[in-house]
C-alpha cells in the first residue's frame, strides 16, 4: 500500500516533471537571480525572495540590478510567472525553496552563518510536510544537518520533522553547492554538473529531479557533508594554485624568468598539469572566504588546514607585493609614491564582472592613498566605489582620458574592453599586475 508520505513524493516529482511545482528561491544576489531565471526559462513559476525593499521593487518593475543580467530577461520570467517579494508567509505556497543567501566571514575570520540561520528562521514557521529546502550558500561541511535541520525542526508551530527516509513523513533538505564561475562564458550554466547530497534518499532524489530540469547532468552524493565539501575542495584547490602560481612568479622576476612564458609552456602538457595565472591578490565572495570555513570547522577536530594557511598567507601579501613593485618602478623614474599621480585600472575583482567584493583593487587603492600617492581609478563597470576594505574610498571613476598626466598607470583589473596597446602608448608608465599588456613590447611597461 502505498503511504501517504510515498504519494506526496510522487506528487512532488510529478510536479517537477510537469512543471507545476512552485519554487522559491531566498537571496536574490549573483546567485539566487540567475538560478531563478533558469527554472523559470524552464516554464516553473518561481518566486524570489529577498530582504532588500530595492531589489524587490526593481525586479517586480522589470529591471535589473546585475549587469549581465539585462531587464529584457526578467521580464521575459515575468512572462512565465515570475515574482519577487519579502514576504516570509509565501514560503507556505511553495513545492520547493533553494537558499543563496551570504556565507561571509567575520571580523574574526570566522564563518558568518547569520544570513543562513536568519533565512532557514523565517522558513521554518511557513514548512508544510512534502516540501524540498535546499541550501546552495557555499559553508563548512556539517552547516545542514548541525544548523539547518534543528533550526527548520525547533521554528515550525506544527511540528514538522526533516523526513529521513522514503516512508518518514516531513520537509526533504538537502544541500547543493552552487558552482558558477562569473564572467565565464566558455561553460554554458547548464553544463556544469549539479552536485547534490540530501538527509536521506528522497531528498536526494527530489532534489536530483529538480536540478535535472536545468542541469544536464546532476551528480548526488551520500550526504549533505559531502556536497558541502566537495564545494570547499574545488575552491581549496583554486586557492592554494592560485597562491603556488604567484609565490612562483615572485622567483621567476628574481631569476628574470618570464613565469607567463613558464605557464603557457606547461600548459602544453596534456595531462596532469592545469594552468592557473598569477595577479594581484584574490577576491570575490568565493575563493579568498570559503576555504576558511573549512580552517574553522577543522579547528573542532583538532586538525590544521596548513595548506590553507599558507595558501592564505601568500596571496592576502600580493597586493603589498603590487605596491612595492609600484614604488619600485617609480623609483626608476626617480619619483616616490608619495605625491606621484597613479591611475588604478580595473576595481572589479576579476576581468569583465561588476562585483568588487574582496577586491584587491580595494587594498591597492588604500595603500596607495595612505602612502600619500594621488591616486585615481577607472572602471567601466563602476561609477563610484564608497567603502573600501577597511574604510571609505569615496571615490568616482575617472575617463580614460590625457593618460600622460599619471606618473604610474596600474593595471589591476584587466577588462576585455580596454585598448592596452593605446593606454601603453598614452602613459608614462604601466605597472601590469595581469600580463594585460603581453604582446606589447614597450620600455614603459613593468610586468609583476
Ligand atoms: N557569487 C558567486 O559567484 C558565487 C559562486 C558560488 C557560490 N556562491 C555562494 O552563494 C551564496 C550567495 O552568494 P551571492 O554571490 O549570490 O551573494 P549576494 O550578496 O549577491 O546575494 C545574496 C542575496 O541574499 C539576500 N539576503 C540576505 N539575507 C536574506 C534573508 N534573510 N532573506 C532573504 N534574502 C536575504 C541579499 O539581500 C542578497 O540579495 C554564498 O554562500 C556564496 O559563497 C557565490
């Protein structure tokens, strides 16, 4: 006989297959927007959720607030139903909700789950048994069966359980990493494989249901630790290669060895061996926080993460590095940071992105300022940039006009829509901190 919990399962599935179901996706940032426009490319009726009264009004007006998400694509998900609001209670209305909300560090570089816990709170009164809740935010392996599930279980008035298995009634949680690469327009969304692992097989498999819808392929794990570590690994070993390419470089310019040369060399060995570039420091919300949460958690097993440390350690020194070889190649021209004119170009973290979170832009800017340079930047992506790492930067970008009036042009950013070969031309003196200018053959230019 079949249980009544084994046909709401079925009646979810069947609401994914059919497209029926209704999703809701908590944090309408760089992850949650674009996901919500996937499902509902795929014909569900999604609703978004956020706490920003700015970003709701924005999307339900038909606009976007993310450059590369144009307005004719939301209105487009409008078409197919698409909604956005603050309003907790709606959760009740939903077959599924997927949280993408923060997962920063704090002022003690610890993991800051207050974003997850404060969305999985104001979830839990609203669960009705048969639902799917799905974390994506990027956290320590444990965060969903130690934080979510007791949170979930403790908030709902009515008592609704996590299910644990095929037959045990309640919501289904699972945990999915999500794995976009921003800016990256080689891999199509839907190519990159999901990984999912849930409490127990039929969150697993509803999940697996779900994303099959978007992704082409979905991989599930046993676990909601697994997935949540498997998360961390790939952003470990983007961390730690990123450091190892930028300790190296650093020998390479002591030994006058070209490390680009080195890399593009290397890379022409079809196994074994993938090309990672050195640049100015990491950033982003990813690859300079993630890894320590895995530090963190590490701590409760009485384990250090050296490789993490250390990989740490070498690239938070990189833009200190960038400011030595700045005053460096200032010295060359006997002038001194102090009172020079710098021009910073690019403040995003990486090429082509409107996001500057835990840019290095950030500390090159600071540094710059706090050694007395007069400093500038120019960003087509960014009008004005307000706080900086450590405290307001206020500034606004400057044209790209009557280069020669700096005494150093910076490149720290290396958008795809600047002409190096004219900004080379025009400058006095280029400091290129991502081999932007490689091809150019110029006395001006100082690679680091
Ligand atoms: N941005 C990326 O490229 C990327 C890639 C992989 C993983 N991640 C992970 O995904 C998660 C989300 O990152 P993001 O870049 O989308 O962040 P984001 O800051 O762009 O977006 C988060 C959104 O959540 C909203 N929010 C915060 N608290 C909320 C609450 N209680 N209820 C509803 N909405 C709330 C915010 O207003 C914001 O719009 C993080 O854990 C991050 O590590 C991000």
């Amino acid at each position: 006989m079949i249980t009544a919990t084994e046909s709401r399962l079925a009646g979810l599935k069947q609401g994914i297959e059919s497209r029926q179901a209704r999703i809701g996706i908590v944090g309408m940032g760089y992850v949650g927007l674009p996901l919500a426009l996937l499902f509902s490319g795929e014909r569900f009726h999604v609703t978004g959720f956020d706490v920003e009264p700015i970003k709701v009004s924005t999307l339900n007006a038909g606009g976007s607030y993310i450059v590369r998400i144009l307005p004719s694509e939301i209105k487009e998900a409008q078409r197919a139903g698409f909604l956005a609001t603050a309003d907790y209670s709606q959760i009740a209305q939903m077959d599924a909700v997927i949280i993408c909300v923060p997962t920063p560090l704090n002022e003690h570089h610890e993991p800051d789950l207050s974003y997850v816990t404060g969305t999985v709170a104001s979830i839990a009164p609203w669960l009705h048994e048969g639902q799917l809740i799905v974390l994506e935010s990027t956290t320590y392996p444990g965060t969903t069966e130690e934080i979510v599930v007791p949170l979930l279980e403790g908030g709902n008035p009515n008592g609704v359980k996590v299910s644990r298995s095929l037959h045990q009634p309640g919501v289904h949680v699972a945990f999915s990493p999500e794995r976009e690469d921003p800016g990256n327009t080689d891999v199509a969304r839907h190519d990159i494989p999901k990984v999912v692992g849930g409490c127990g097989p039929a969150a697993t498999e509803l999940a697996t249901a779900m994303y099959g819808t978007i992704f082409r392929r979905v991989v599930s794990v046993s676990s909601p630790a697994a997935a949540e570590m498997t998360k961390l690994l790939e952003n470990i070993y983007r961390c730690v290669n990123i450091a190892l390419v930028n300790e190296l470089k650093q020998l390479c310019m002591r030994m006058g060895i070209d490390i680009h040369e080195v890399i593009d060399a290397a890379k022409t060995k079809p196994f074994g061996f993938q090309a990672f570039y050195p640049g100015p420091g990491l950033g982003g919300h990813c690859i300079p926080i993630d890894p320590f949460y895995l530090s963190w958690k590490a701590k409760q097993f009485d384990f250090r993460t050296r490789f993490i440390e250390l990989a740490g350690e070498i690239n938070t020194a990189m833009p200190y590095f960038v400011i030595e070889q700045i005053a460096a190649a200032l010295n060359e021209h006997s002038k001194s940071i102090k009172g020079s004119k710098i021009l910073v170009l690019g403040v995003a973290y990486k090429r082509d992105i409107d996001d500057l979170r835990e840019s290095p832009s950030l500390t090159i800017l600071e540094l710059l300022r706090e050694k007395g340079a007069n400093v500038a930047y120019n960003d087509p992506y960014f009008p004005t940039v307000g706080h900086g790492r450590h405290y307001d930067l206020n500034m606004t970008n400057t044209p790209l006009d009557n280069l020669a009036q700096y005494d150093a042009v910076v490149i720290v950013t290396d958008h795809s829509d600047y002409d190096y070969k004219a900004i080379v031309e025009q400058s006095q003196l280029i400091v290129d901190t991502r081999n932007a200018t490689k091809g150019i053959d110029s006395a001006k230019i100082v690679r680091c």
